[in-house]
C-alpha cells in the first residue's frame, strides 16, 4: 500500500512540475511578462531548481527563452537569460 501511496505522489508531482514547465513556457512566448516574473519569483530560493525550470524543454526542444526570442519579447527574453546567470 504505502508504494502505491508513493508511486501515486511521484506521478503527480511529475505532471505538477509538466504543467508548470509548460506555463513559463506559454507565458514566454505569448509575452506575458508578468506572468514570466511571477513564475520564477517561485523559484528565488533555490537557484538549481530555478535554473532547471527556466532551462526545460518541450517534447520539440524549446525553452521559454526560444519561445520568447521567436516572438520578439526582448524584455522576457532578458529577463530568462538573467535567471539562467545566476
């Protein structure tokens, strides 16, 4: 029971994490900047967990910061690139 119980938590806190992955991403690339900003002001605490988020890629290999760039939302797209540096 408890490895169900375990194997249960694991898989939704992996599609938890999918779906936040794939927001930053979305707000990126439809230029959101709020949105962006609020997205990682989750991370501040813990610059590893922060720098895997804003590296992610979707299934075709695109950050947010591709997404951004592609769309011309330079401001986001500094902002990515800020967070990647620390």
């Amino acid at each position: 029971m408890k490895k169900h119980l375990l194997l249960i938590l694991v898989t939704l806190t992996s599609v938890n994490m999918l779906f936040a992955d794939q927001a930053l991403n979305n707000a990126a690339r439809d230029g959101k900047l709020d949105e962006v900003g609020r997205l990682l002001e989750q991370y501040k605490n813990d610059e590893g967990a922060l720098k895997e988020y804003v590296n992610w890629q979707d299934r075709w290999g695109n950050t947010a910061l591709i997404g951004a760039a592609r769309k011309d939302h330079k401001e986001i797209a500094e902002l990515l690139i800020a967070a990647r540096r620390i």
